[in-house]
C-alpha cells in the first residue's frame, strides 16, 4: 500500500481572507496582494475559500476568481487548499473540478447545511464532490458548531472508503477529537488543529499542523507557536498561545465583523487593503477604530517579546 507524503499539511495554513475592492466586488490584483504576503511571512500553504474567505456570501464565479489569483501567486510557494463546499451538489462538483484544473494540492469541504441530512446522504454529498476531482486529494472540514453536524467515527469509517480522503480539518472543540481521528486514520493521514485558541493543545494531542482564521493576521505567533511545539517547550509555546488568544478575544470586542477588523489590522502592520466584509456581515464602525488600533499594538508587542 501507498503511504501518502502527508508533510504539505505539516504547518501553519492561514485561512485565506476575501479580498474586495472599492465596489465590494472581489478584487484579484489585492488577492495577489495578500498572497505574496503570506508567502513573505513563512506559513506552509493557505486555505482559500473558507469560512474566513466569506464563501456563504460568494458566488461561484467570485469563488473561482479569487483561486485562480492564489495560484497564480503562490503555486510552488504555498500548500494550496481550496474549500470547494456549496450548499448544493451541483456547484460544489464545479468548483471541486476548477480547482483540480489550476493544480491544488488539496479540496476540502464542510458537510451540507440547513437542512439535517443522514449520515449516508453526506457521504454521498462529499464522495460526489470528491469524484469531480479524481487526482486531488480530499479534506473533510469538521465543524459542528456551525454545520450543525459533526464528523461522527461511522462517517469517517465511510468515508475512509475513499482513498482520496486524505486529511481532517478538525475544528470541533475536544482537542481528543483530533486523537481519535489521527489513530482511525492512520499512516499518511493527517489531522489539522482547527480551533486557533488551542493549537498548542491540539499540536500536542497529535495535529499535523493547524488551518486558522486569525494565523493570517499575526502568522509570527502561530509559527513560533509551532517551533516550541516541535521543539517540546510547552510552557513557552503556551505562553505565546496565550498571548494570541487575549488578541483574538480582543478583535471580538468590536461592533464589527471579525474579519473586518483583521483586515483593518493588516492595513495598519502591513500596508495591506483587501477591503472590508460582504453583507450581511457587519462592517466597522467609527467607535471600533480605537480597539482596532489597540489589537494591532497587542500583536506588535507579542511578536516583540514572544516571537
């Protein structure tokens, strides 16, 4: 038997954010922008299209664009995963295919939403996604929370059917979730740590590495995370965890959208305008912009003291 190289999943994957224009269209010359950056920064790949890329909020065409920009920049750069999950078939099978076309390394999905199907029609769901695209590995996006199911061992067992079936993206929120399906899955399958407040944990429960919404905006800390991590100095390693986690409780403070104030963020560090967030998000407000300013001055004082 095969055992698959799973070391392109083996790191630091920020979760890619939407990057608009003045029109609030997507805007591929910023998504080029952001790209090159993380690429600056060191991760290991990016997750593109995600909760953090505002897929509910796109459509197939935005969603292909801001793909297609990715890979036209970070290609031989980055571990390219592309979240290809609509909440039909039909679209999903798309956008899988498109994505195999550009040459991703991976497509991931969440189950389907709304709707509370059986365990058999979400195999089916993803095994159909999986089929658009043969030569490409598949990632099942566990997230319970917002999908409203969770990745039970029955359906994983089902879906280890599928040899393309390489990685969970595990964002439920015991970390013992992460064991479980590390040893069910065994050589060559890896498990990514979901839950940016506990990659420490998650890393050493056994992930492979983590996919986060906030590693974007302050991927110093999660890499460094990693490095103490790996080099077993747990207490170091979560201190700066710690560190990362009062910067996320303080971005939620804000009236406004996570991912709008993250993005305000990356205008004050970096330089970097990818816009602001589609409706029905909320935008930023005048009275968010002085919390904005102090989560930007909480990263650059952990990074300083930390990474």
């Amino acid at each position: 038997m095969n055992i698959r190289d799973i070391g392109k999943y083996q790191g630091i994957i920020p979760a890619f954010y939407a990057c608009y224009g003045e029109n609030g269209e997507v805007d591929e010359g910023r998504v080029e922008q952001l790209t090159d950056y993380m690429v600056r920064k060191g991760v290991k790949g990016v997750y593109v299209g995600g909760s953090s890329g505002e897929c509910i909020y796109q459509s197939v065409d935005d969603r292909k664009r801001t793909l297609e920009r990715v890979v036209k920049s970070g290609a031989g750069k980055l571990t390219i995963i592309a979240h290809v999950a609509c909440n039909n078939t039909a679209d999903s099978r798309e956008l899988a295919a498109h994505a195999q076309s550009l040459g991703v390394d991976a497509i991931a999905a969440i189950p389907p939403i709304y709707f509370h199907l059986p365990e058999y029609a979400i195999a089916q769901y993803w095994n159909d996604i999986s089929d658009a695209a043969p030569d490409t590995d598949f990632i099942i996006y566990n997230i319970p929370q917002l999908a409203g199911v969770a990745l039970t061992m029955p359906l994983f067992h089902e879906m280890k059917k599928n040899s393309r079936v390489a990685a969970v993206k595990n964002s439920s929120m015991p970390t013992q979730d992460i064991q479980m399906f590390k040893a069910e899955g065994g050589e060559g399958f890896a498990v990514l740590n979901g839950p940016d407040e506990q990659l420490v944990a998650g890393l050493a429960i056994g992930a492979d590495g983590g996919i986060g919404g906030t590693y974007g905006v302050m991927p110093e800390l999660y890499l460094k995370i990693m490095e103490l991590v790996k080099a077993g100095k747990l207490e170091d390693a979560r201190k700066v965890q710690y560190a990362a986690n009062e910067v996320i409780y303080a971005m939620c403070a804000c009236h406004g959208n996570l991912y709008g104030v993250i993005k305000e963020i990356l205008k004050i560090r970096e330089g970097i305008d990818i816009g602001g967030v589609r409706k029905p998000l909320p935008s930023l407000i005048p009275d968010d912009m002085a919390q904005v300013k102090k989560c930007a001055d909480m990263i650059d004082k952990a990074i300083s003291q930390l990474a």
